[in-house]
C-alpha cells in the first residue's frame, strides 16, 4: 500500500483538500482528529495534560479547553515541546493503527494528513508528499477568521511551523489552494490521478 502524505501551513486547506481526495475516494487518516481523540475526557494523554499545564486548561464539561492550550504553547516553543512530549508518541501509534488496518483491508493507497509532516521528518517514510501552498496573507486571514484569534496569534501560529520553502523542497506534488474552490479541486483530481496510476504500476 502506497501511504501519500498530504501537509501544509495553517489554514492551507488541508481539510478541503482532505474531503475532495476523499469524495474521489482516497482512505484519509486524519492526524488532526486522531490528537483531539487522544486528548478526549477518560483518556491518559488528558491526565497528562493537566498534570502539565494545570486543571485551568479544562473547560467546565471536563474537556480540553485547546484555544487556551493553543495560546500558551504557540507563545512558549518549550511549552510547546512539553505537550507534544505528551501527545505526538499517541498521535503516530494511532496513526499507524489506521493505516495498518487499511493494508490489511488491501487498501491500494492512504492518505496520511498532517501538519507537521516535514517538521518531524514523518515524510521520509512516506511514499510521496503533497503540499498544499498559499500566501502568508491569505493564511493569516484565515487563521483569523476560523478560529478567532488576533492578527499576532495568527502569526505565531504560522510562524511556529516550518517555512512554506522548506516543505516545496520535499514535495512530490504542490497544489496551489489561493485561488477558486474549483480551482484547487481540478489540481487535487490531477494529482489523485497520477497516485492512482503510481499504485497500479
């Protein structure tokens, strides 16, 4: 089974991009839903959590108040070292519980969706990467707009993650997501195409 990584900046597109591969049919392991899983109430990752950071990152229901913890550990590189300490060893044993269930489906292809996918040098493993590109501008306004944050923890944000250039230099597949919705799905179709007919050869 090929495993196709798919990665970008903040507000990329990723989860766009992640439900267009899926409605032509791609198996996607999503990374981001597997760490709110591993940080859900009754689970060791949580306890963990608090342990670290203080019962104050709770919210009244008991679950994981993440724009609190997000603002904290974007703002304190050590901090963020702590929590990923606590939740990427969970997040990658996940990881490859799904994609190990989809080989043994036969599954031809997963798609593995991450953020940090070069950060962690995940895509070395990985039979090809795709990375979503968009202007700084454009991640900044909707990193703002989607999840309610400042212009500065917008940017913190961003700049918390490796550089755009960085990831291009290690893509086997760059699709450009600033331009119209069809537009990037006409770029998406493409590159499913030619993982299909990579899988097949």
């Amino acid at each position: 089974m090929l495993v196709i990584g798919l990665t970008g900046g903040i507000a990329a597109g990723k989860s766009t991009v992640a439900r267009t591969l899926r409605e032509l049919g791609a198996p996607v392991v999503d990374a981001d839903s597997i760490a709110r899983e591993v940080v859900a109430p009754g689970q060791p990752a949580l306890a963990e959590v608090v342990r670290a950071f203080g019962p104050a990152m709770l919210l009244p229901d008991g679950t994981l108040d993440r724009k609190r913890l997000g603002a904290l550990v974007f703002a304190d590189p050590e901090q963020r070292k702590i929590l990923n300490g606590i939740t990427h060893p969970r997040i990658a044993a996940a990881t490859q519980a799904r994609l190990e269930a989809l080989r043994a489906e036969g599954a031809p292809v997963a798609i593995y969706e991450a953020a940090l996918l070069v950060e962690n040098r995940i895509h070395l493993g990985l039979d090809g990467l795709i990375v979503l590109a968009v202007d700084e501008a454009t991640q900044l306004e909707r990193t703002v707009k989607r999840d309610g944050l400042s212009v500065d923890e917008a940017r913190a944000r961003v700049r918390a993650q490796a550089p755009l250039a960085d990831k291009l230099a290690v893509a086997t597949w760059v699709i450009r997501t600033d331009g119209p919705l069809e537009a990037t799905r006409k770029l998406v179709e493409a590159v499913w195409a030619e993982i299909r007919a990579r899988a097949r050869a």
